[in-house]
C-alpha cells in the first residue's frame, strides 16, 4: 500500500470505530481532548499527529490497534536469529583503542 492508501484505511477504520459507538466527530473529538476539524483530517485521510491519532485510539478505546503496532518490538534481527539458530556466542565487541598523542 502507498502512504496515502494507508492514510486513507486507516482513516476509514477510525470513522467506523467512531460510527459504531454512536459518536459524532464534535463529541469523539471531545472526548480524545483534540479539535474536531483534526478528526475530520485523520477520517479523512489527510493526515494527522500521532498524537492525534493516539488520542483518538485512547478515546474509542481501541488500545489494541496500538499493542498490535508494538508487537515483536524488542526482538532480535534476522542477523541475532540466525546466530542465535547456529548456536554461535555473540560477536566481540571493538574497543576502540585511545589515540596517543
């Protein structure tokens, strides 16, 4: 997906969310303590702050729409598995040596 597509879904799944709560944008903005016209933007697409975005998440209470973000965060690369698979130690790491003058 392009930017603007994902902007786009995510902007639709918000107004749904919002929809199915029974909310209008002037009270969902209310609640998420943003202005409704940056409510208006992010359903719409056009972009949005994280911030905004988050405190809207909060307000429809949709937290798991941000742990699902935050999952495998923490985890090893695909360098560290494979150490890890071949059941390497870890690499040294360099010290620099001090220059003298």
């Amino acid at each position: 997906m392009t930017d603007d597509e994902w902007l786009a879904s995510l902007g639709q799944s918000i107004r749904e969310a919002r929809i199915d709560r029974l909310l209008d944008q002037v009270t969902l903005a209310r609640l998420a303590d943003i202005a409704p016209r940056s409510l208006g933007n992010l359903e719409a697409g056009r972009g949005s702050s994280l911030t905004t975005l988050i405190k809207t998440v909060r307000a429809l209470d949709r937290e798991d729409w941000l742990e699902a973000l935050d999952e495998g965060v923490g985890e090893p690369g695909p360098m560290e598995r494979l150490r890890i698979a071949q059941n390497r130690p870890p690499r040294p790491q360099r010290v620099p040596r001090s220059r003298k003058p």
